[in-house]
C-alpha cells in the first residue's frame, strides 16, 4: 500500500473505514475487500493513473482480465466484481465519483461445486477416538477437545463463533449455547446429549487449563487463555486422521456434515437455514445438492434396475 500514488492511498484507507465503521463487518469480510480493491489500485497504476479517473469501465475489465490469465478462480472473479462494485457505489456516494462505472461489470456465472462432507460412520469413529484418549489418561486437553468436536457436528457453528463462546452462553437445562454469528446476528442453536455430557466433562476440569486471562471463555487453549481458531482447526484435522478413509477436513466440514446429516434424515431446509445462521436460503441449498449426489450414489450401487 505504500507504493500507491497518495490520493489512491487515501481513498484506500477511507474505504476501509467505510467497511468497518458504517456498514460493521466482519474482519475477515473487510480484509478481503480491501485487498481487492487494493489490487485494483496497483492495475490503475500500472497503467499510467494516480487518481479515480483512471477507474473506467475499460480499466475494470481489463483487471479482471489479468485475474484471468494469472489463474484466478471463477469464484476470486465474482467476489472480486462484487468488491468493486460495493467500492464504486461507496465512491459516487462519498463524492470520489461522478459515475460508477463498476455498475456496467456483469459477474461471472459460478460454478458450485459440492462441498466435501464426512459421511455418519466416519464423524462416529471420529468422535469414539477421541473419547478412547481421554479413556486412555489424555487429562484436560483431551477432554476439551471431545467438547470441541462434539458441540461442532452437534450444532454446526462457525469456528469464531466456538472460539467465541462463554459460560453465560450455555444453558444446561434447555441444551443450547447462543452464538454470535456473521453480521452480529444472535441465534441460539440446540445440542444433543453427546455434546451435553462432553460440556459438562469439560467444565468440571477447565480450571486446570484456564488462566485469569481467559475470562469467561468455554473453551481455552494450553496456555490458558480462550482458544485460538487456529487451535481448533488442528485438533479437527488431528481427529480426522486418525479414521482411516476419512477426508482431511476442518472445523468448516463439521459444519456441512451436520447440515447434510439433518436434511438426510429428514429436517426441512429453513430449519436447517436456521441453525446454521444463513442469511440466504440459497447457501443452505447446495446441501441438499451433496443429499442428493449420495443418494444418486447408493442408488446406483445397490438398486438392481441402476
């Protein structure tokens, strides 16, 4: 960023404001938008601007063009075109532009591919290996870990909204946790008695990991404080591998295996939109694509008339 002309740079870091103070997202979400627009600012450099006037319909479609050639996925093109479209109609409203000229860019169509997903067997086995350490004398970390897996095939929730939780955020009796989701929506999500028994083993030990700088957090790493994601997403992996055939996947997988899960046997979408904390039931869709590519699948293996 230190390389932009300086009224590239100012605009930059306005937008940047813009994202986190006005419109409240996440980090991850303002990161990412701003390190597409970045990029877009070093194409307007190569080609000669130090300013916006250089932002034309002609100069946008030739940075997504060198996206293309340099490899970037169809999925890269369309956030990246959704990127500069929220910064173009930030820039006329903020008077950095007359006309938006990203209006005129059409995104490129997608092509959704099935998310990989664990099947019922393998999360059991999963989850049986990591109850057979604690078994074995694995102490707190053991314990916590089990708690981890249980609660994310139980409930589905993002990693940041585990790492998030607090004791308040438990309730024992009603067998929910209430998480923050994306956007600082509130939603309280239900867990079954698994995932019940894996809290309270947890909760009786936590003292022996957690430190003073832990808070009220659920879940604590081996230094005591609250629980990084990256944390959790070893754990994940390293129960994973231990389930011979199973896919390497993190805490996201858990998350499509429980929504994949429900829908086999039987729950509706919108419940499942609802536990997951879709804002679109479209992005709850594509699980019921993975649905119906394994029943296509045992169809095909077991039916004689295949």
């Amino acid at each position: 960023m230190e390389d932009l002309p300086p009224v590239l740079r100012r605009t930059l870091e306005d937008y940047v404001e813009h994202l986190t103070r006005d419109r409240d997202l996440s980090d991850h979400t303002v990161r990412a938008y701003r390190g597409d627009v970045l990029d877009l600012f070093l194409h307007l450099q190569r080609l000669g601007s130090t300013d916006l006037t250089g932002l034309t319909v002609r100069s946008l479609r030739s940075w997504l063009a060198n996206q293309q050639t340099r490899g970037r996925a169809r999925g890269t093109l369309q956030r990246r075109t959704a990127a500069v479209r929220v910064f173009g109609r930030w820039a006329v409203q903020a008077g950095r532009l007359d006309q938006d000229p990203a209006a005129a860019l059409r995104s490129p169509k997608r092509v959704r591919s099935l998310p990989p997903t664990l099947e019922s067997a393998d999360a059991a086995a999963m989850l049986a290996e990591a109850l057979q350490v604690v078994a074995e004398g694995g102490g707190p970390a053991a314990t916590r870990d089990v708690a981890i897996l249980e609660l994310l095939y139980a409930t589905g929730i993002r990693v940041s909204e585990l790492c998030g939780l607090d004791l308040g955020d438990v309730d024992d009796e009603r067998q929910t946790v209430r998480v923050l989701g994306k956007g600082n929506k509130e939603r309280t999500v239900p867990y079954g008695a698994p995932a019940a028994r894996a809290l309270t083993d947890w909760r009786a030990v936590r003292g022996a990991l957690a430190s003073p700088e832990a808070g009220a957090a659920v879940f604590v790493g081996d230094r005591g404080k609250r629980i990084d994601q990256r944390v959790v997403r070893r754990i994940v992996h390293r129960a994973l591998r231990v389930v011979d055939g199973a896919p390497d996947l993190g805490p996201h997988g858990l998350r499509h295996a429980m929504a994949t899960h429900l829908l086999e046997g039987g729950a509706d979408l919108r419940s499942v939109q609802e536990l997951l904390g879709h804002a679109s039931l479209a992005t709850t869709q594509i699980y019921t694509h993975v649905s119906d590519a394994r029943l296509r699948s045992a169809f095909q293996q077991a039916h004689p008339r295949a």
